[in-house]
C-alpha cells in the first residue's frame, strides 16, 4: 500500500512538469522584453548614445520551419552635446535559427520609427535593420543576447537626417 500511495504522489509531482514539457513544443507565441543600448550616428549630427529599458517588446510568432517572423515594439530616450531625442519603433524581422528556443539566430527586418529631437522637426523615418544573437535556455523561459545595425534613409519633407545605428540587446523570451 505504501508503494502504492508513493507511486501516485511521484506521479502527481511528475505530472505538472510533463504538460508544462509538452505545452512547450506546441508553443504559438514567443514574448520577450529587451533592454536595448544603442550608439546613433546621424549624418551631419553628433552622434549619441540611447537607451531605455523596456527598450523593446517582441511578440513572435513561432514555426516549426527555420523562419519564424516576429513583431516589435521599441522605445528609446536619449541625448547627445546639450540635446535631447525620442524614438517610437515598429517593425517586422524576419528570424532564421535551427531551433527557435536555444542557440543562434539571424534576424533583418524593416521598422517605421515616430522620431523627435529638441530643435529639430519630428518625422517619420523607415529603417531596414539586421541582427545576431543567441538565446540561453533559462528553466522554461530563454534569455535572448543580440546585436546587429540599423540604417534610416534621410526623410527631406520633415528635415531628418540618415543616421546609422548599432546596437546590443539583452532580454527574457518566454513562450505560449
């Protein structure tokens, strides 16, 4: 009777970690926060470093294939030599791994940026960016390293500049 009973409570504590196990190959969506430092270069501007934590919320959307695309959300603050600037990100990457939930990635997408720097108009700004990274299993969920470059084509009609962009990222994905 006794291995009986121990057999049903080993069971029923195995049991949580099974499903959990099983709901994480079936998993839809990867959900990440990242913090984000990034070294802006605008042509003929200072150039500046911009931070902002959360810097960047990610929803994607897994596959069992090698590609799997992912939309972000990124905000920035930051300044250089006296001034000030803002930045609001969307965009879309396109993720190439062998397995999206451990180990390397490459990553390039197009973004729409909402961008503002005090004495300057704000604009719209389109920007195509590429990525590398890993990400560290961490229990069920993964921290996510990353860095890559992103570049804006001047936009004339509202006065801003081309600027150039590197960037690192650190952050936590988790799965649904």
């Amino acid at each position: 009777m006794q291995r009986l009973i121990g057999g049903v409570v080993l069971a029923a504590a195995l049991l949580p970690g099974v499903a959990v196990a099983q709901h994480e190959t079936d998993a839809k969506h990867e959900f990440g926060i990242d913090a984000a430092f990034i070294y802006r270069k605008p042509s003929g501007r200072p150039s500046g470093w911009v931070s902002g934590a959360p810097a960047d919320v990610r929803i994607g959307f897994v596959s069992k294939r090698k590609i799997m695309f992912e939309v972000g959300f990124q905000y920035g603050v930051g300044g250089s030599n006296g001034t000030s600037s803002h930045d609001f990100s969307l965009g879309v990457e396109a993720q190439w791994a062998k397995n999206h939930r451990k180990g390397l990635f490459l990553a390039v997408g197009p973004a729409i940026e909402f961008a503002g720097e005090t004495g300057s108009p704000s604009g719209t700004l389109y920007s195509f960016g590429a990525d590398i990274g890993t990400r560290i299993p961490y229990g069920s969920a993964a921290v996510r390293l990353s860095t890559g470059v992103r570049y804006s084509p001047a936009n004339t009609s509202y006065g801003t500049v081309n600027s150039f962009n590197v960037h690192a990222r650190v952050g936590l994905s988790l799965w649904h």
